[in-house]
C-alpha cells in the first residue's frame, strides 16, 4: 500500500462517517485549494469544500454516505480513488423528499500527497430533480423521450 492509498483510505472513512462534528476530519485529507464539482456545484478552496457539506447539513436531515466499492488507480503517475456510494437522507423542508441517490466520486491526489479534486458523478436528474412535485412534473416526460422502447414492449 502506497502513501496515495493511506491518504483515499483516511478520505473516504472521513467522508462515510461525515457529520458536522467530524468535518475536521474530512478537512485534514485536502488540500488548501481542493476542487469541488457535482452536478449543482463547482469551488476552490476549503471554505467552499466546507460550505458544501455545511448546507448539506443545513438541508438534510441524517444525510450519510454509504460507502459501496472503492478502487484505487495508479495510473500515469498520479493516484485516484473512485468512491461508488449511497447516499441517504431526507429534505428537512418542503417537499421532504427521502433521499437515496446512488453515485460515483472520483478524487485525485495532489502533488502534496493529500486529495486536491473531488468530481462527483450521479445522475442529478432521474435521481432528484424528477421526483420532487413541481419541477418534477415538468423533467419525467424529457427522461421519458430517453427511453428505448423494445418491439412488442
């Protein structure tokens, strides 16, 4: 085991046993200017990383990250993790939707031997924006124009 892979290791506990109590802790694997991208978001920086999580927390009632899979890459010199999760939880306003969004996070190891990028990928619109009652109603029938439909089915 490298030191690249002590550093994705000591991430993703941080990141599945993330509470606002324990964001330090996620905080000490990055670096001063991590890079932070998701479907609704793109920042620099740990106040911006910090923010993230912090409205997450301020939306969400018990949103946890449920680690699924984890694989590591060495390839072309740099080191990666690629996180498969689950994430749970539930809006604590209006709609109160229960969450259960399933997705992939690809994070780099930077030249400081800490995570300097987090690039999550899920499907933000089948996954959330179709199930919630107003926008909702408008997303499911563009998902529906993507769907193939089988001879006979």
């Amino acid at each position: 085991m490298t030191a690249h892979s002590d550093i994705i290791d000591r991430y993703v506990t941080a990141f599945a046993t993330l509470e606002p109590e324990t964001m330090d802790d996620l905080l000490a694997t990055v670096e001063a200017d991590i890079r932070f991208v998701d479907p609704f978001n793109d920042v620099i920086g740990r106040a911006g990383f910090r923010a993230i999580f912090d409205h997450m927390f301020a939306t969400c009632e018990a949103p946890r990250f449920h680690i699924l899979d984890v694989a590591i890459s060495h390839a072309s010199g740099t080191s990666r993790g690629y996180l498969r999760w689950r994430m749970s939880g539930r809006l604590k306003s209006w709609p109160r939707t229960k969450l259960n969004l399933e997705g992939m996070s690809e994070v780099h190891v930077g030249p400081n031997g800490l995570i300097a990028a987090h690039f999550d990928h899920w499907d933000s619109a089948s996954q959330l924006l179709a199930r919630l009652p107003v926008i909702g109603a408008l997303i499911r029938p563009v998902l529906k124009l993507f769907i193939v439909k089988m001879d006979g089915k």
